[in-house]
C-alpha cells in the first residue's frame, strides 16, 4: 500500500533544504543542508526523514554531481535511504525512479526512467510523477525525441499545479521552452516570456540563471556578439553563485559560438585544452572534443586536431551517445573536417545530419545556437566536392536562418552558399556567387565577423604557387604554367611581398611606407550614425524592390535595385570597421588603404592586359583594404 500522497511540514534542516531547493533554487545550499539533514535523520533512525533527504540530495536535474567520488556518495545514501522506507512507499518509488534516472542518463538510454514514469502515473503521486515527468525529460534531450519531450514538459506544468512545491511548475515552463528552442519552433519567444513572467521562476535562482543564458543565446542571434559575451560572463558567475554544475560548459559553449562567427577560434585552444576532459562536464556531452578538434585545426594545429577527431570518431561515430549537445559536436567535426579537408568523415557527418536538417544546432539547454542543421549539411557537401547538394542545403540553411532570426548564422550560410555557386559554376553562378559574397561581407561587418576563405575546401588543398620577381626595370610574373612580363611601377612591389607571403595579412600600412609616410590625419568619420541609418533603411527597400520586381519578371528595374544595393553595400564596406563601428576618415590607415588599393589594382590591371588568364587567376586570390593578403587559390 502506497502512504499517502504530499509533503507534509518539516522543521529544522530538512524544511531548510527543501525551501532552497524547491523555492529559492539555491542548488549548492540545497546540497549542503540535505546533506545535514541526511546525518540528522541517520542518527534519529527516521526512514521517511531519511528518504526525503537523500531525495534531495540528488537536486533539480539529473547527474548534478559529476564527480565519481560525489555521484557514488549520493547513490550510496539513497539506496541506504530505499532499504529503510517501504518498498511499496511512494518514497521507494520516488528513489527508485531517482536511481534509475541516473543510471539511465550515464548509460545513454531511457528504459528504466521510462518504467518509473509509467509507475508513477499509476501511482497517481503528483509529486513522484512531477519529479518522473523531469528527470524523463532530462534523459530524452536528445534530437531524435522533440515531440516525447514536449509531451513530458506540459504534463508537468499540469502537475506541478498539484504538488504545492513551485520548483516542480517552474521546470515545467523551463523544459517547454527549451523543447521549443530546441525544435526551432516559432513559439519558443513566447513561452519565454511565459516562463519569465511566473513568479516562482524570479525567485528561483537555477531557473533564473537557466533564464539568462537563453538570453546569451538569443543575444548571440540578433548579432550583438560583444554584449552577448558580457551578458554571457556575468550569467556564468549567477550560475556559479547558484551552484548550477554546468556553469562552466555553458559558459564555454557560448564564447566558442561567439568566436566562431567572429572568425576568431584559434584564440581559444588553451581554453578548450582547459575544459575539454573537465569532470564538471557531462559524461554524454563529447562537443568539447569537437570544438577541439575544430579550435586546433583554426589555429594551424592540424596534428592535434586529427588527433581530437580520432578520439571522437573511434570506430564509428553512430556509437557516439545521443544527447542535447550532440549537433553542436557534429556541427563541429563538420568545420573541423572543412579546415583539415577530411571528405570521408564529412561524409559519415553528413549522413548522421540528415535525419535532422529541420532542426537548429543547439548547445545542452538551448544556451548557445550555431544555425541551421542544413549549414553544416552544405559545408560537409562543400568538403566533399558534391557542389550540387551543397547549394540545395545552403540555400534551406539561408530560408532556416533567417526565420530564425540568427543573423550572424545567416550571413555565414550566405557567405557559404556564394562559395558553392562558385564551386559549382553552372550558368549564372558565377553572378549569384559573387553577389552573395559582396553582401555576406557587408552584413559581416556590421555583426563584426570575419568570414572564412571564399575558396572551397577542396580547391585550396593544393594551390599553385605565385611567383614575382624584378629584372632590371621590369618584373616577371608566374602562376600555374602562365607568365607575364611588366614594366616596373609601384604596385608590383606590394604584389610581389604578397605573393611572398601567401596566406599573411599585412597591413596597407606597411606596404605603403616607403611611399607614404605618416602624416597624422583627421579623425572625421566618413559617414556618421545617420547616414548609416539612412544608407541601412535604404538598403532594406532596395531588397523589397528587388524581390518584387523579381517576382514581377521586370529586369529592368531589378538591375536598377541591384546597382543602387550594389553601390550603397560598397559605400558602408568602406565607411565601416569591425562592429559596425564608424571608419576614421583620411588618416594614416585609411590614405595608406587607398593608395595601395589603387596601385596593386593597376598592376593586376597590367598583367590582365599581359595575359587575361593569368591576371584574372591573381585578381581572384589578392585581397586589398586596410590589411592585404594573397590567398593562392583564391
């Protein structure tokens, strides 16, 4: 016979505990004082009291303590706590479904929380099923079961109304939420708010947090990288402060996604080395192994990240477990093979993509979001040269991200799906491609992102060498069996220390020394917030000009739309620096872009006239602006 069902009032320790728990969220207070509580109820032989403690000591989310030493100390006490209540007590039940949760979640399956849960129904125990409904739910955060959690999370917002403990209905809001990020479901927004609006939740310091790194998240979508790194480092010490166990992973997981679209991972390989075999993490969470894989590759490691590969691939990545990170880890072999251009592991991705190309990529709880499914589906087909289904991919993954309202994510997939076009080169790619591109560098450099090589992963791995060299008064230029042969003038020389140095940025600057001395010159801006703003508005009709006319089949006037969004695109280009931020107007970095900028042009405007072929193979791989760089293949 089951006893009767609800918590009744406690005194002393255990009421502490089960207010910090169930109310104030306070994870590592709870901890403490069920652990108290615990000894207390040992020493009086109190089995209910006993129960009740080691329950806690288990916390919100299953798998709360990661280390061996801790986990095994918990189960110890809750089995000691199972062999003094009655086996047919709703609080054996209660520990029996604990335990078998935990088991569950290391071992990757869900076949004894299953059990539990259908137990607890039968049972009819609004508290035994509130806390069977979570911690189901925490072991089916996998992308194979959206609609199983999504059932599981508004029962326990039914529930939760019946248990008299707030934490139990705040989970509930917290898991829909999360299951509707997760899905890419247009209703996430909304049951955010939802969840923000409870009260329970603003008391609750676990969900608060959990609240606030959602919003890094959607910080991160809407471009603002810089306050979402902010937002991001305070969020991560609330959670410390909190005692949530995933502080320091989420953290992480959002400032590799911030790097990742400023085109800055390298900068992170200590910080991965750091965390990558930390037990604070997860035992199903592999995507540090990933991002290391990907960090190293960024960083011009490539030993070390074919070696974090191997170590994730083993003998099959299908046996890697399911769970909330497991597309973000994907996501990451995926670029990582696009760095080191590993077609066979590409591969092998992109057919365990597959099945969930409707989904975004997102880290554990929803807390970090790196796009469309179908973006890495398009850059695995990139690796592997199929040029044709990367463009049909790439595309999806524009429409996707876009409706997700993740622009730093759009304009990556832009830039990517300009690269397949390119690669692919059927009538009228080329065009498309190279519209693409000119608009993914403008929208990068208002989100203040630096976009990857535009050439394809499989074109750069064996690039020809470029060649110029002075004989006398003139200069002899080389590149893949053709040759040119130019009088001197000032833009062979930068082109030649370029074609020295493939791959190195140099500043104009520096080029333009000998030539131009510094002067000092003014800091005006070349166009101030209100031109920005009218240039930026502008640009938006022009979009709606140019689809509608598209739409219409009037040429005449989209080419209009297209010259005048052409124009003003190169006009913010050169107004602009990273962020967005205002360009100095004629000082010494801006006199030295332009007069570089002008002269390597002339030159490459020389060897054209030389040898159109290899003037316009030059032309493709020399970058100019405020830094210059030759990118051979390019």
């Amino acid at each position: 016979m089951l006893r009767a069902r609800g918590v009744p009032a406690l005194a002393g320790p255990l009421a502490a505990a089960e207010r910090a728990l169930h109310v104030d969220g306070a994870l590592a207070r709870a901890r403490l004082a069920f652990a108290e509580a615990f000894a207390v109820a040992e020493d009086r032989g109190d089995g209910e009291a006993l129960a009740r403690a080691a329950l806690g000591m288990g916390g919100l989310w299953v798998h709360e303590r990661r280390s061996a030493v801790d986990a095994a100390t918990v189960e110890s006490c809750q089995r000691r706590a199972l062999d003094a209540v009655d086996c047919d007590s709703v609080l054996a039940l209660r520990l029996r479904i604990r335990l078998g949760a935990e088991s569950d979640y290391r071992e990757g399956r869900v076949r004894e929380v299953l059990r539990g849960l259908h137990q607890a129904r039968r049972a009819d125990d609004p508290t035994a099923l509130a806390e069977a409904l979570s911690l189901a739910h925490h072991c089916v955060l996998g992308p194979e079961h959206p609609r199983l959690r999504l059932a599981l999370a508004e029962e326990l917002i039914r529930v939760g109304a019946r248990t008299g403990r707030p934490s139990d209905t705040v989970m509930g809001l917290l898991w829909r939420t999360v299951d509707l990020f997760l899905a890419g479901d247009r209703r996430a927004e909304r049951a955010l708010a939802d969840l923000v609006g409870h009260p329970a939740t603003v008391a609750n310091a676990a969900a608060s947090y959990a609240v606030d790194s959602l919003r890094v998240m959607l910080t991160i979508r809407s471009g603002r990288l810089a306050e979402a790194e902010a937002l991001a480092e305070s969020t991560a010490r609330a959670g410390a402060a909190a005692g949530d166990t995933d502080w320091m992973g989420w953290y992480c997981a959002q400032l590799l996604t911030i790097r990742w679209f400023q085109g800055r991972l390298a900068e992170l390989t200590d910080t991965v080395a750091g965390i990558v075999d930390s037990p604070t993490l997860s035992v199903v969470d592999h995507s540090f192994v990933a991002a290391q894989a990907a960090v190293c590759a960024a960083a011009g490691q490539p030993r070390q990240a074919r070696g974090a590969l191997a170590r994730l691939t083993g003998r099959d990545l299908a046996e890697l477990p399911s769970s909330s990170s497991w597309l973000a880890a994907m996501t990451a072999v995926v670029e990582a093979c696009a760095m080191l251009d590993d077609a066979a592991t590409a591969a092998r991705v992109r057919d365990l993509l597959a099945p969930h190309a409707e989904l975004p990529v997102m880290a554990s709880l929803a807390v970090s979001c790196l796009g469309s499914v179908q973006h890495p589906l398009g850059v695995a087909s990139l690796v592997c040269g199929d040029h044709d289904r990367a463009v049909d991919h790439l595309q999806a993954a524009v429409e996707h991200n876009s409706a997700l309202g993740h622009w730093p994510a759009l304009t990556l997939s832009r830039h990517r799906l300009a690269q397949a076009l390119l690669a692919r080169h059927l009538p009228g790619d080329a065009r498309a491609g190279t519209r693409l591109l000119a608009e993914a560098a403008a929208e990068a450099a208002e989100w203040g992102m630096r976009l990857p090589d535009a050439t394809t992963p499989r074109a750069r791995s064996t690039p020809p060498a470029a060649v110029c060299c002075r004989r006398g008064r003139r200069w002899r230029v080389e590149l893949a069996g053709r040759s040119a042969v130019i009088e001197d003038m000032v833009g062979l020389h930068h082109l030649a220390r370029l074609l020295a140095n493939p791959d190195v940025d140099i500043p104009a600057l520096d080029l333009a020394a000998p030539q131009h001395p510094p002067t000092g010159g003014s800091r005006q801006p070349v166009l101030d917030e209100e031109a920005k703003a009218r240039y930026r508005s502008r640009l938006a009709s022009l979009a709606e000009e140019l689809g509608e006319a598209t739409r219409r089949g009037d040429r005449q006037r989209a080419q209009a739309a297209r010259t005048e969004s052409d124009w003003i695109t190169r006009e913010l280009r050169a107004a602009t620096g990273p962020g967005g931020r205002s360009r100095p107007f004629a000082d010494d970095a801006e006199r030295a872009r332009v007069a570089v900028g002008k002269a390597i042009r002339r030159a490459l405007d020389r060897i054209g006239q030389a040898d159109a072929v290899l003037g316009e193979q030059l032309r493709a791989g020399v970058q100019t602006g405020t830094t210059c760089c030759y990118r051979p293949g390019g």
